[in-house]
C-alpha cells in the first residue's frame, strides 16, 4: 500500500467523524449478556456506533447526535466503551456501554481514530496523525493523561494497535512512503523492539491478537484476499475467507468466533465465523453499511479499579459459549 492509500484511509476514517455530553465519574454497568458493538451509517456522511446481540437481534443505537463516531472498544469490565469522533474538535471518547455519559479523553489538533483498550484497563492506544505526519501509534491513560507516542516515523503509517492478552505487546499495520504495501509489526508496549511479523508483497492490515495470546488475524490482499491468522510469531499463516473485502476481523472472548466485515453482498456488513474459517454467517439483513465490530462477554469480565487505585482482576469468569 502506498503513501497515496494510506492518506485515503486516514483520511476516510477523518470524513466519517462529528456536541456538548455529560460529564461523570460513575461508571456504567456491563451488559448482561454477550454483545457485538459496531459501525453503522445512519446518512450518506455519518456513521454511528450501535450494539446487537452475537446472533445479530435487539439492535440499538448508542450514540447521538448527527456527528460521525466509530471504532469502538470495550473496556475489559463491560463498562465503557471508547471511540473517536470528530465532535468538537475531534479526539478519543468514552461512554458508559449504554451509550450515556460520553466524555472527551483527548483532543489532539491531528486526524485521531482506531482506539484499542489495554487489557488491564488503565490504558489506550491509539493512532494519530498530526500535521506532516502519516499516522503513528499513541498510548495514553484510560482517563486521558500521560499521553505517549510509541512510534515515530515522519515517512511511515502505522495503524490498527491491538494489544496482546498479557498486556505486554502492541501488534499494529506498518507501511509508508518508501512501501507499497502495508505488513504486520510487533513492539513493547513502551515502543522498543519493533519487528515485523509479515513480509509479503500483498498488504497485511487490522490485526487482531485471540484472546489466549496465541494468534493474530488479520487483513490481506495476498492471494486474493480475505481474512487470515497466523502463530503470534508470524510464522503459520492460514487463509481464513476468499473475499477480497472481508476485514476487520475481531475474536470472541472464547476464542473460537471471529467477527468480520465482509463487501461481499456488497455492502459491508457484519459477519460471524468459526474460527477455523467455517460456518460464515451475516448478522445483519437490512442494507445499511456497517463496520468494526467488537466483542464483549460478561462471563469473561475483568474488573477495572478506577485510575490512581489497585487493580483488581477478578479474572476469567466461566468458559461457556462464544
């Protein structure tokens, strides 16, 4: 992928951004039952972050307003789900997961998108793109100080962190005005030791790390495209779908679905699957553009201290289901 295309992400991502919200300290509660939070277009410029039920039932709107938001992330309890939006003058937000209680974490004068909560609970990484800049990987605080930049290549693009189940590694898309496509890269958590995980001519995008650490899917273009998983080291590459536009993959707390979105019908639509790439499923039926799924299952909930107090983690709850 070229500098050209890497602009035209971020730059779709910018257009699809846009309110004065309450402000709170009280944190919501979880949902009760296994969730997918999402994209949705609600007009031919907006998009809007809604909930359904994994089996693509009950679904809600959770933001408001006519202003673009998208790219959600769970909070490891359930409780908050952060985004970016373009309200104001842009940034990363917060919510309770009820879609109550939206506040800014940080405004930053730069194209600023793809939050991915850590699995603690007291961070945020993100990718930002100030001015001159194709985009770097951010880390800051889940209440919005301390922020940090990880990585720092004026030619470069690095997008999509996922952060591994241990909390110690930062999984991220890497390419830039010397590439022409974009490959899978690995660091601490801290910036230090960046490798590359994928090295093919194809481009590999939106990494996603399985909840046992173990695996990372992702995006490519080789082959055809679809949606992959190879090993954690990069090595085992398996091609899980034949579409060139499925991306987006996100795995279930279990470990054994992978969320997608797929161009196939062909709009972009949410869609489940095994994890070994069988029994591909369309959540949704309507034909209203959808994008970035994410998961979240009460029964694998962490507890999340408030920030400046210990953490407590009362760890994984009952491996049942999804």
């Amino acid at each position: 992928m070229n500098r050209k295309h890497c602009l035209t992400v971020v730059s779709i991502y910018a257009a699809l951004l846009g309110g004065t919200f309450s402000q709170s300290n009280v944190w919501g509660q979880a949902p009760d039952k296994p969730q997918i939070a999402f994209n949705r277009r609600i007009n031919e410029e907006h998009w809007k972050i809604h909930l359904m039920d994994i089996d693509g039932r009950n679904l809600q709107k959770l933001t408001k307003g006519v202003i673009g938001d998208g790219g959600p992330t769970w909070s490891p309890d359930g409780k908050r789900i952060a985004f970016w939006s373009k309200r104001g003058n842009g940034g990363i937000y917060v919510m309770d997961a009820d879609g109550e209680n939206v506040r800014l974490l940080t405004e930053q004068p730069a194209v600023t998108f793809l939050p991915a909560w850590s699995p603690d609970g007291r961070q945020i990484a993100f990718n930002s793109r100030p001015l001159g800049v194709l985009g770097d990987i951010y880390v800051m605080g889940a209440d919005g100080d301390n922020i940090r930049r990880l990585t720092n290549r004026p030619d470069g693009c690095d997008l999509h962190p996922t952060w591994s189940p241990d909390g110690k590694q930062i999984a991220f898309a890497a390419g830039g005005r010397q590439r022409v496509d974009f490959d899978i890269y690995v660091m601490d958590t801290d910036g230090g030791n960046i490798r590359p995980l994928t090295d093919d001519r194809a481009s590999d995008n939106d990494p996603a790390w399985s909840p046992d650490g173990k695996k990372i899917a992702f995006r490519s273009t080789r082959a055809g495209g679809g949606i992959y998983v190879m090993n954690a080291n990069g090595k085992n590459v398996r091609r899980l779908t034949f579409f060139e536009e499925d991306q987006h993959p996100a795995w279930s707390p279990t470990g054994k679905k992978i969320a997608f979105i797929s161009l196939r019908d062909p709009i972009p639509k949410v869609y489940v699957m095994d994890a070994d790439g069988r029994n591909q499923q369309r959540l949704t039926h309507d034909h209203v553009p959808e994008g970035a799924p994410a998961w979240f299952d009460p029964r694998f909930a962490r507890a999340v201290a408030p920030m400046g107090m210990q953490m407590t983690v009362w760890g994984w709850l009952k491996r049942l289901g999804r």
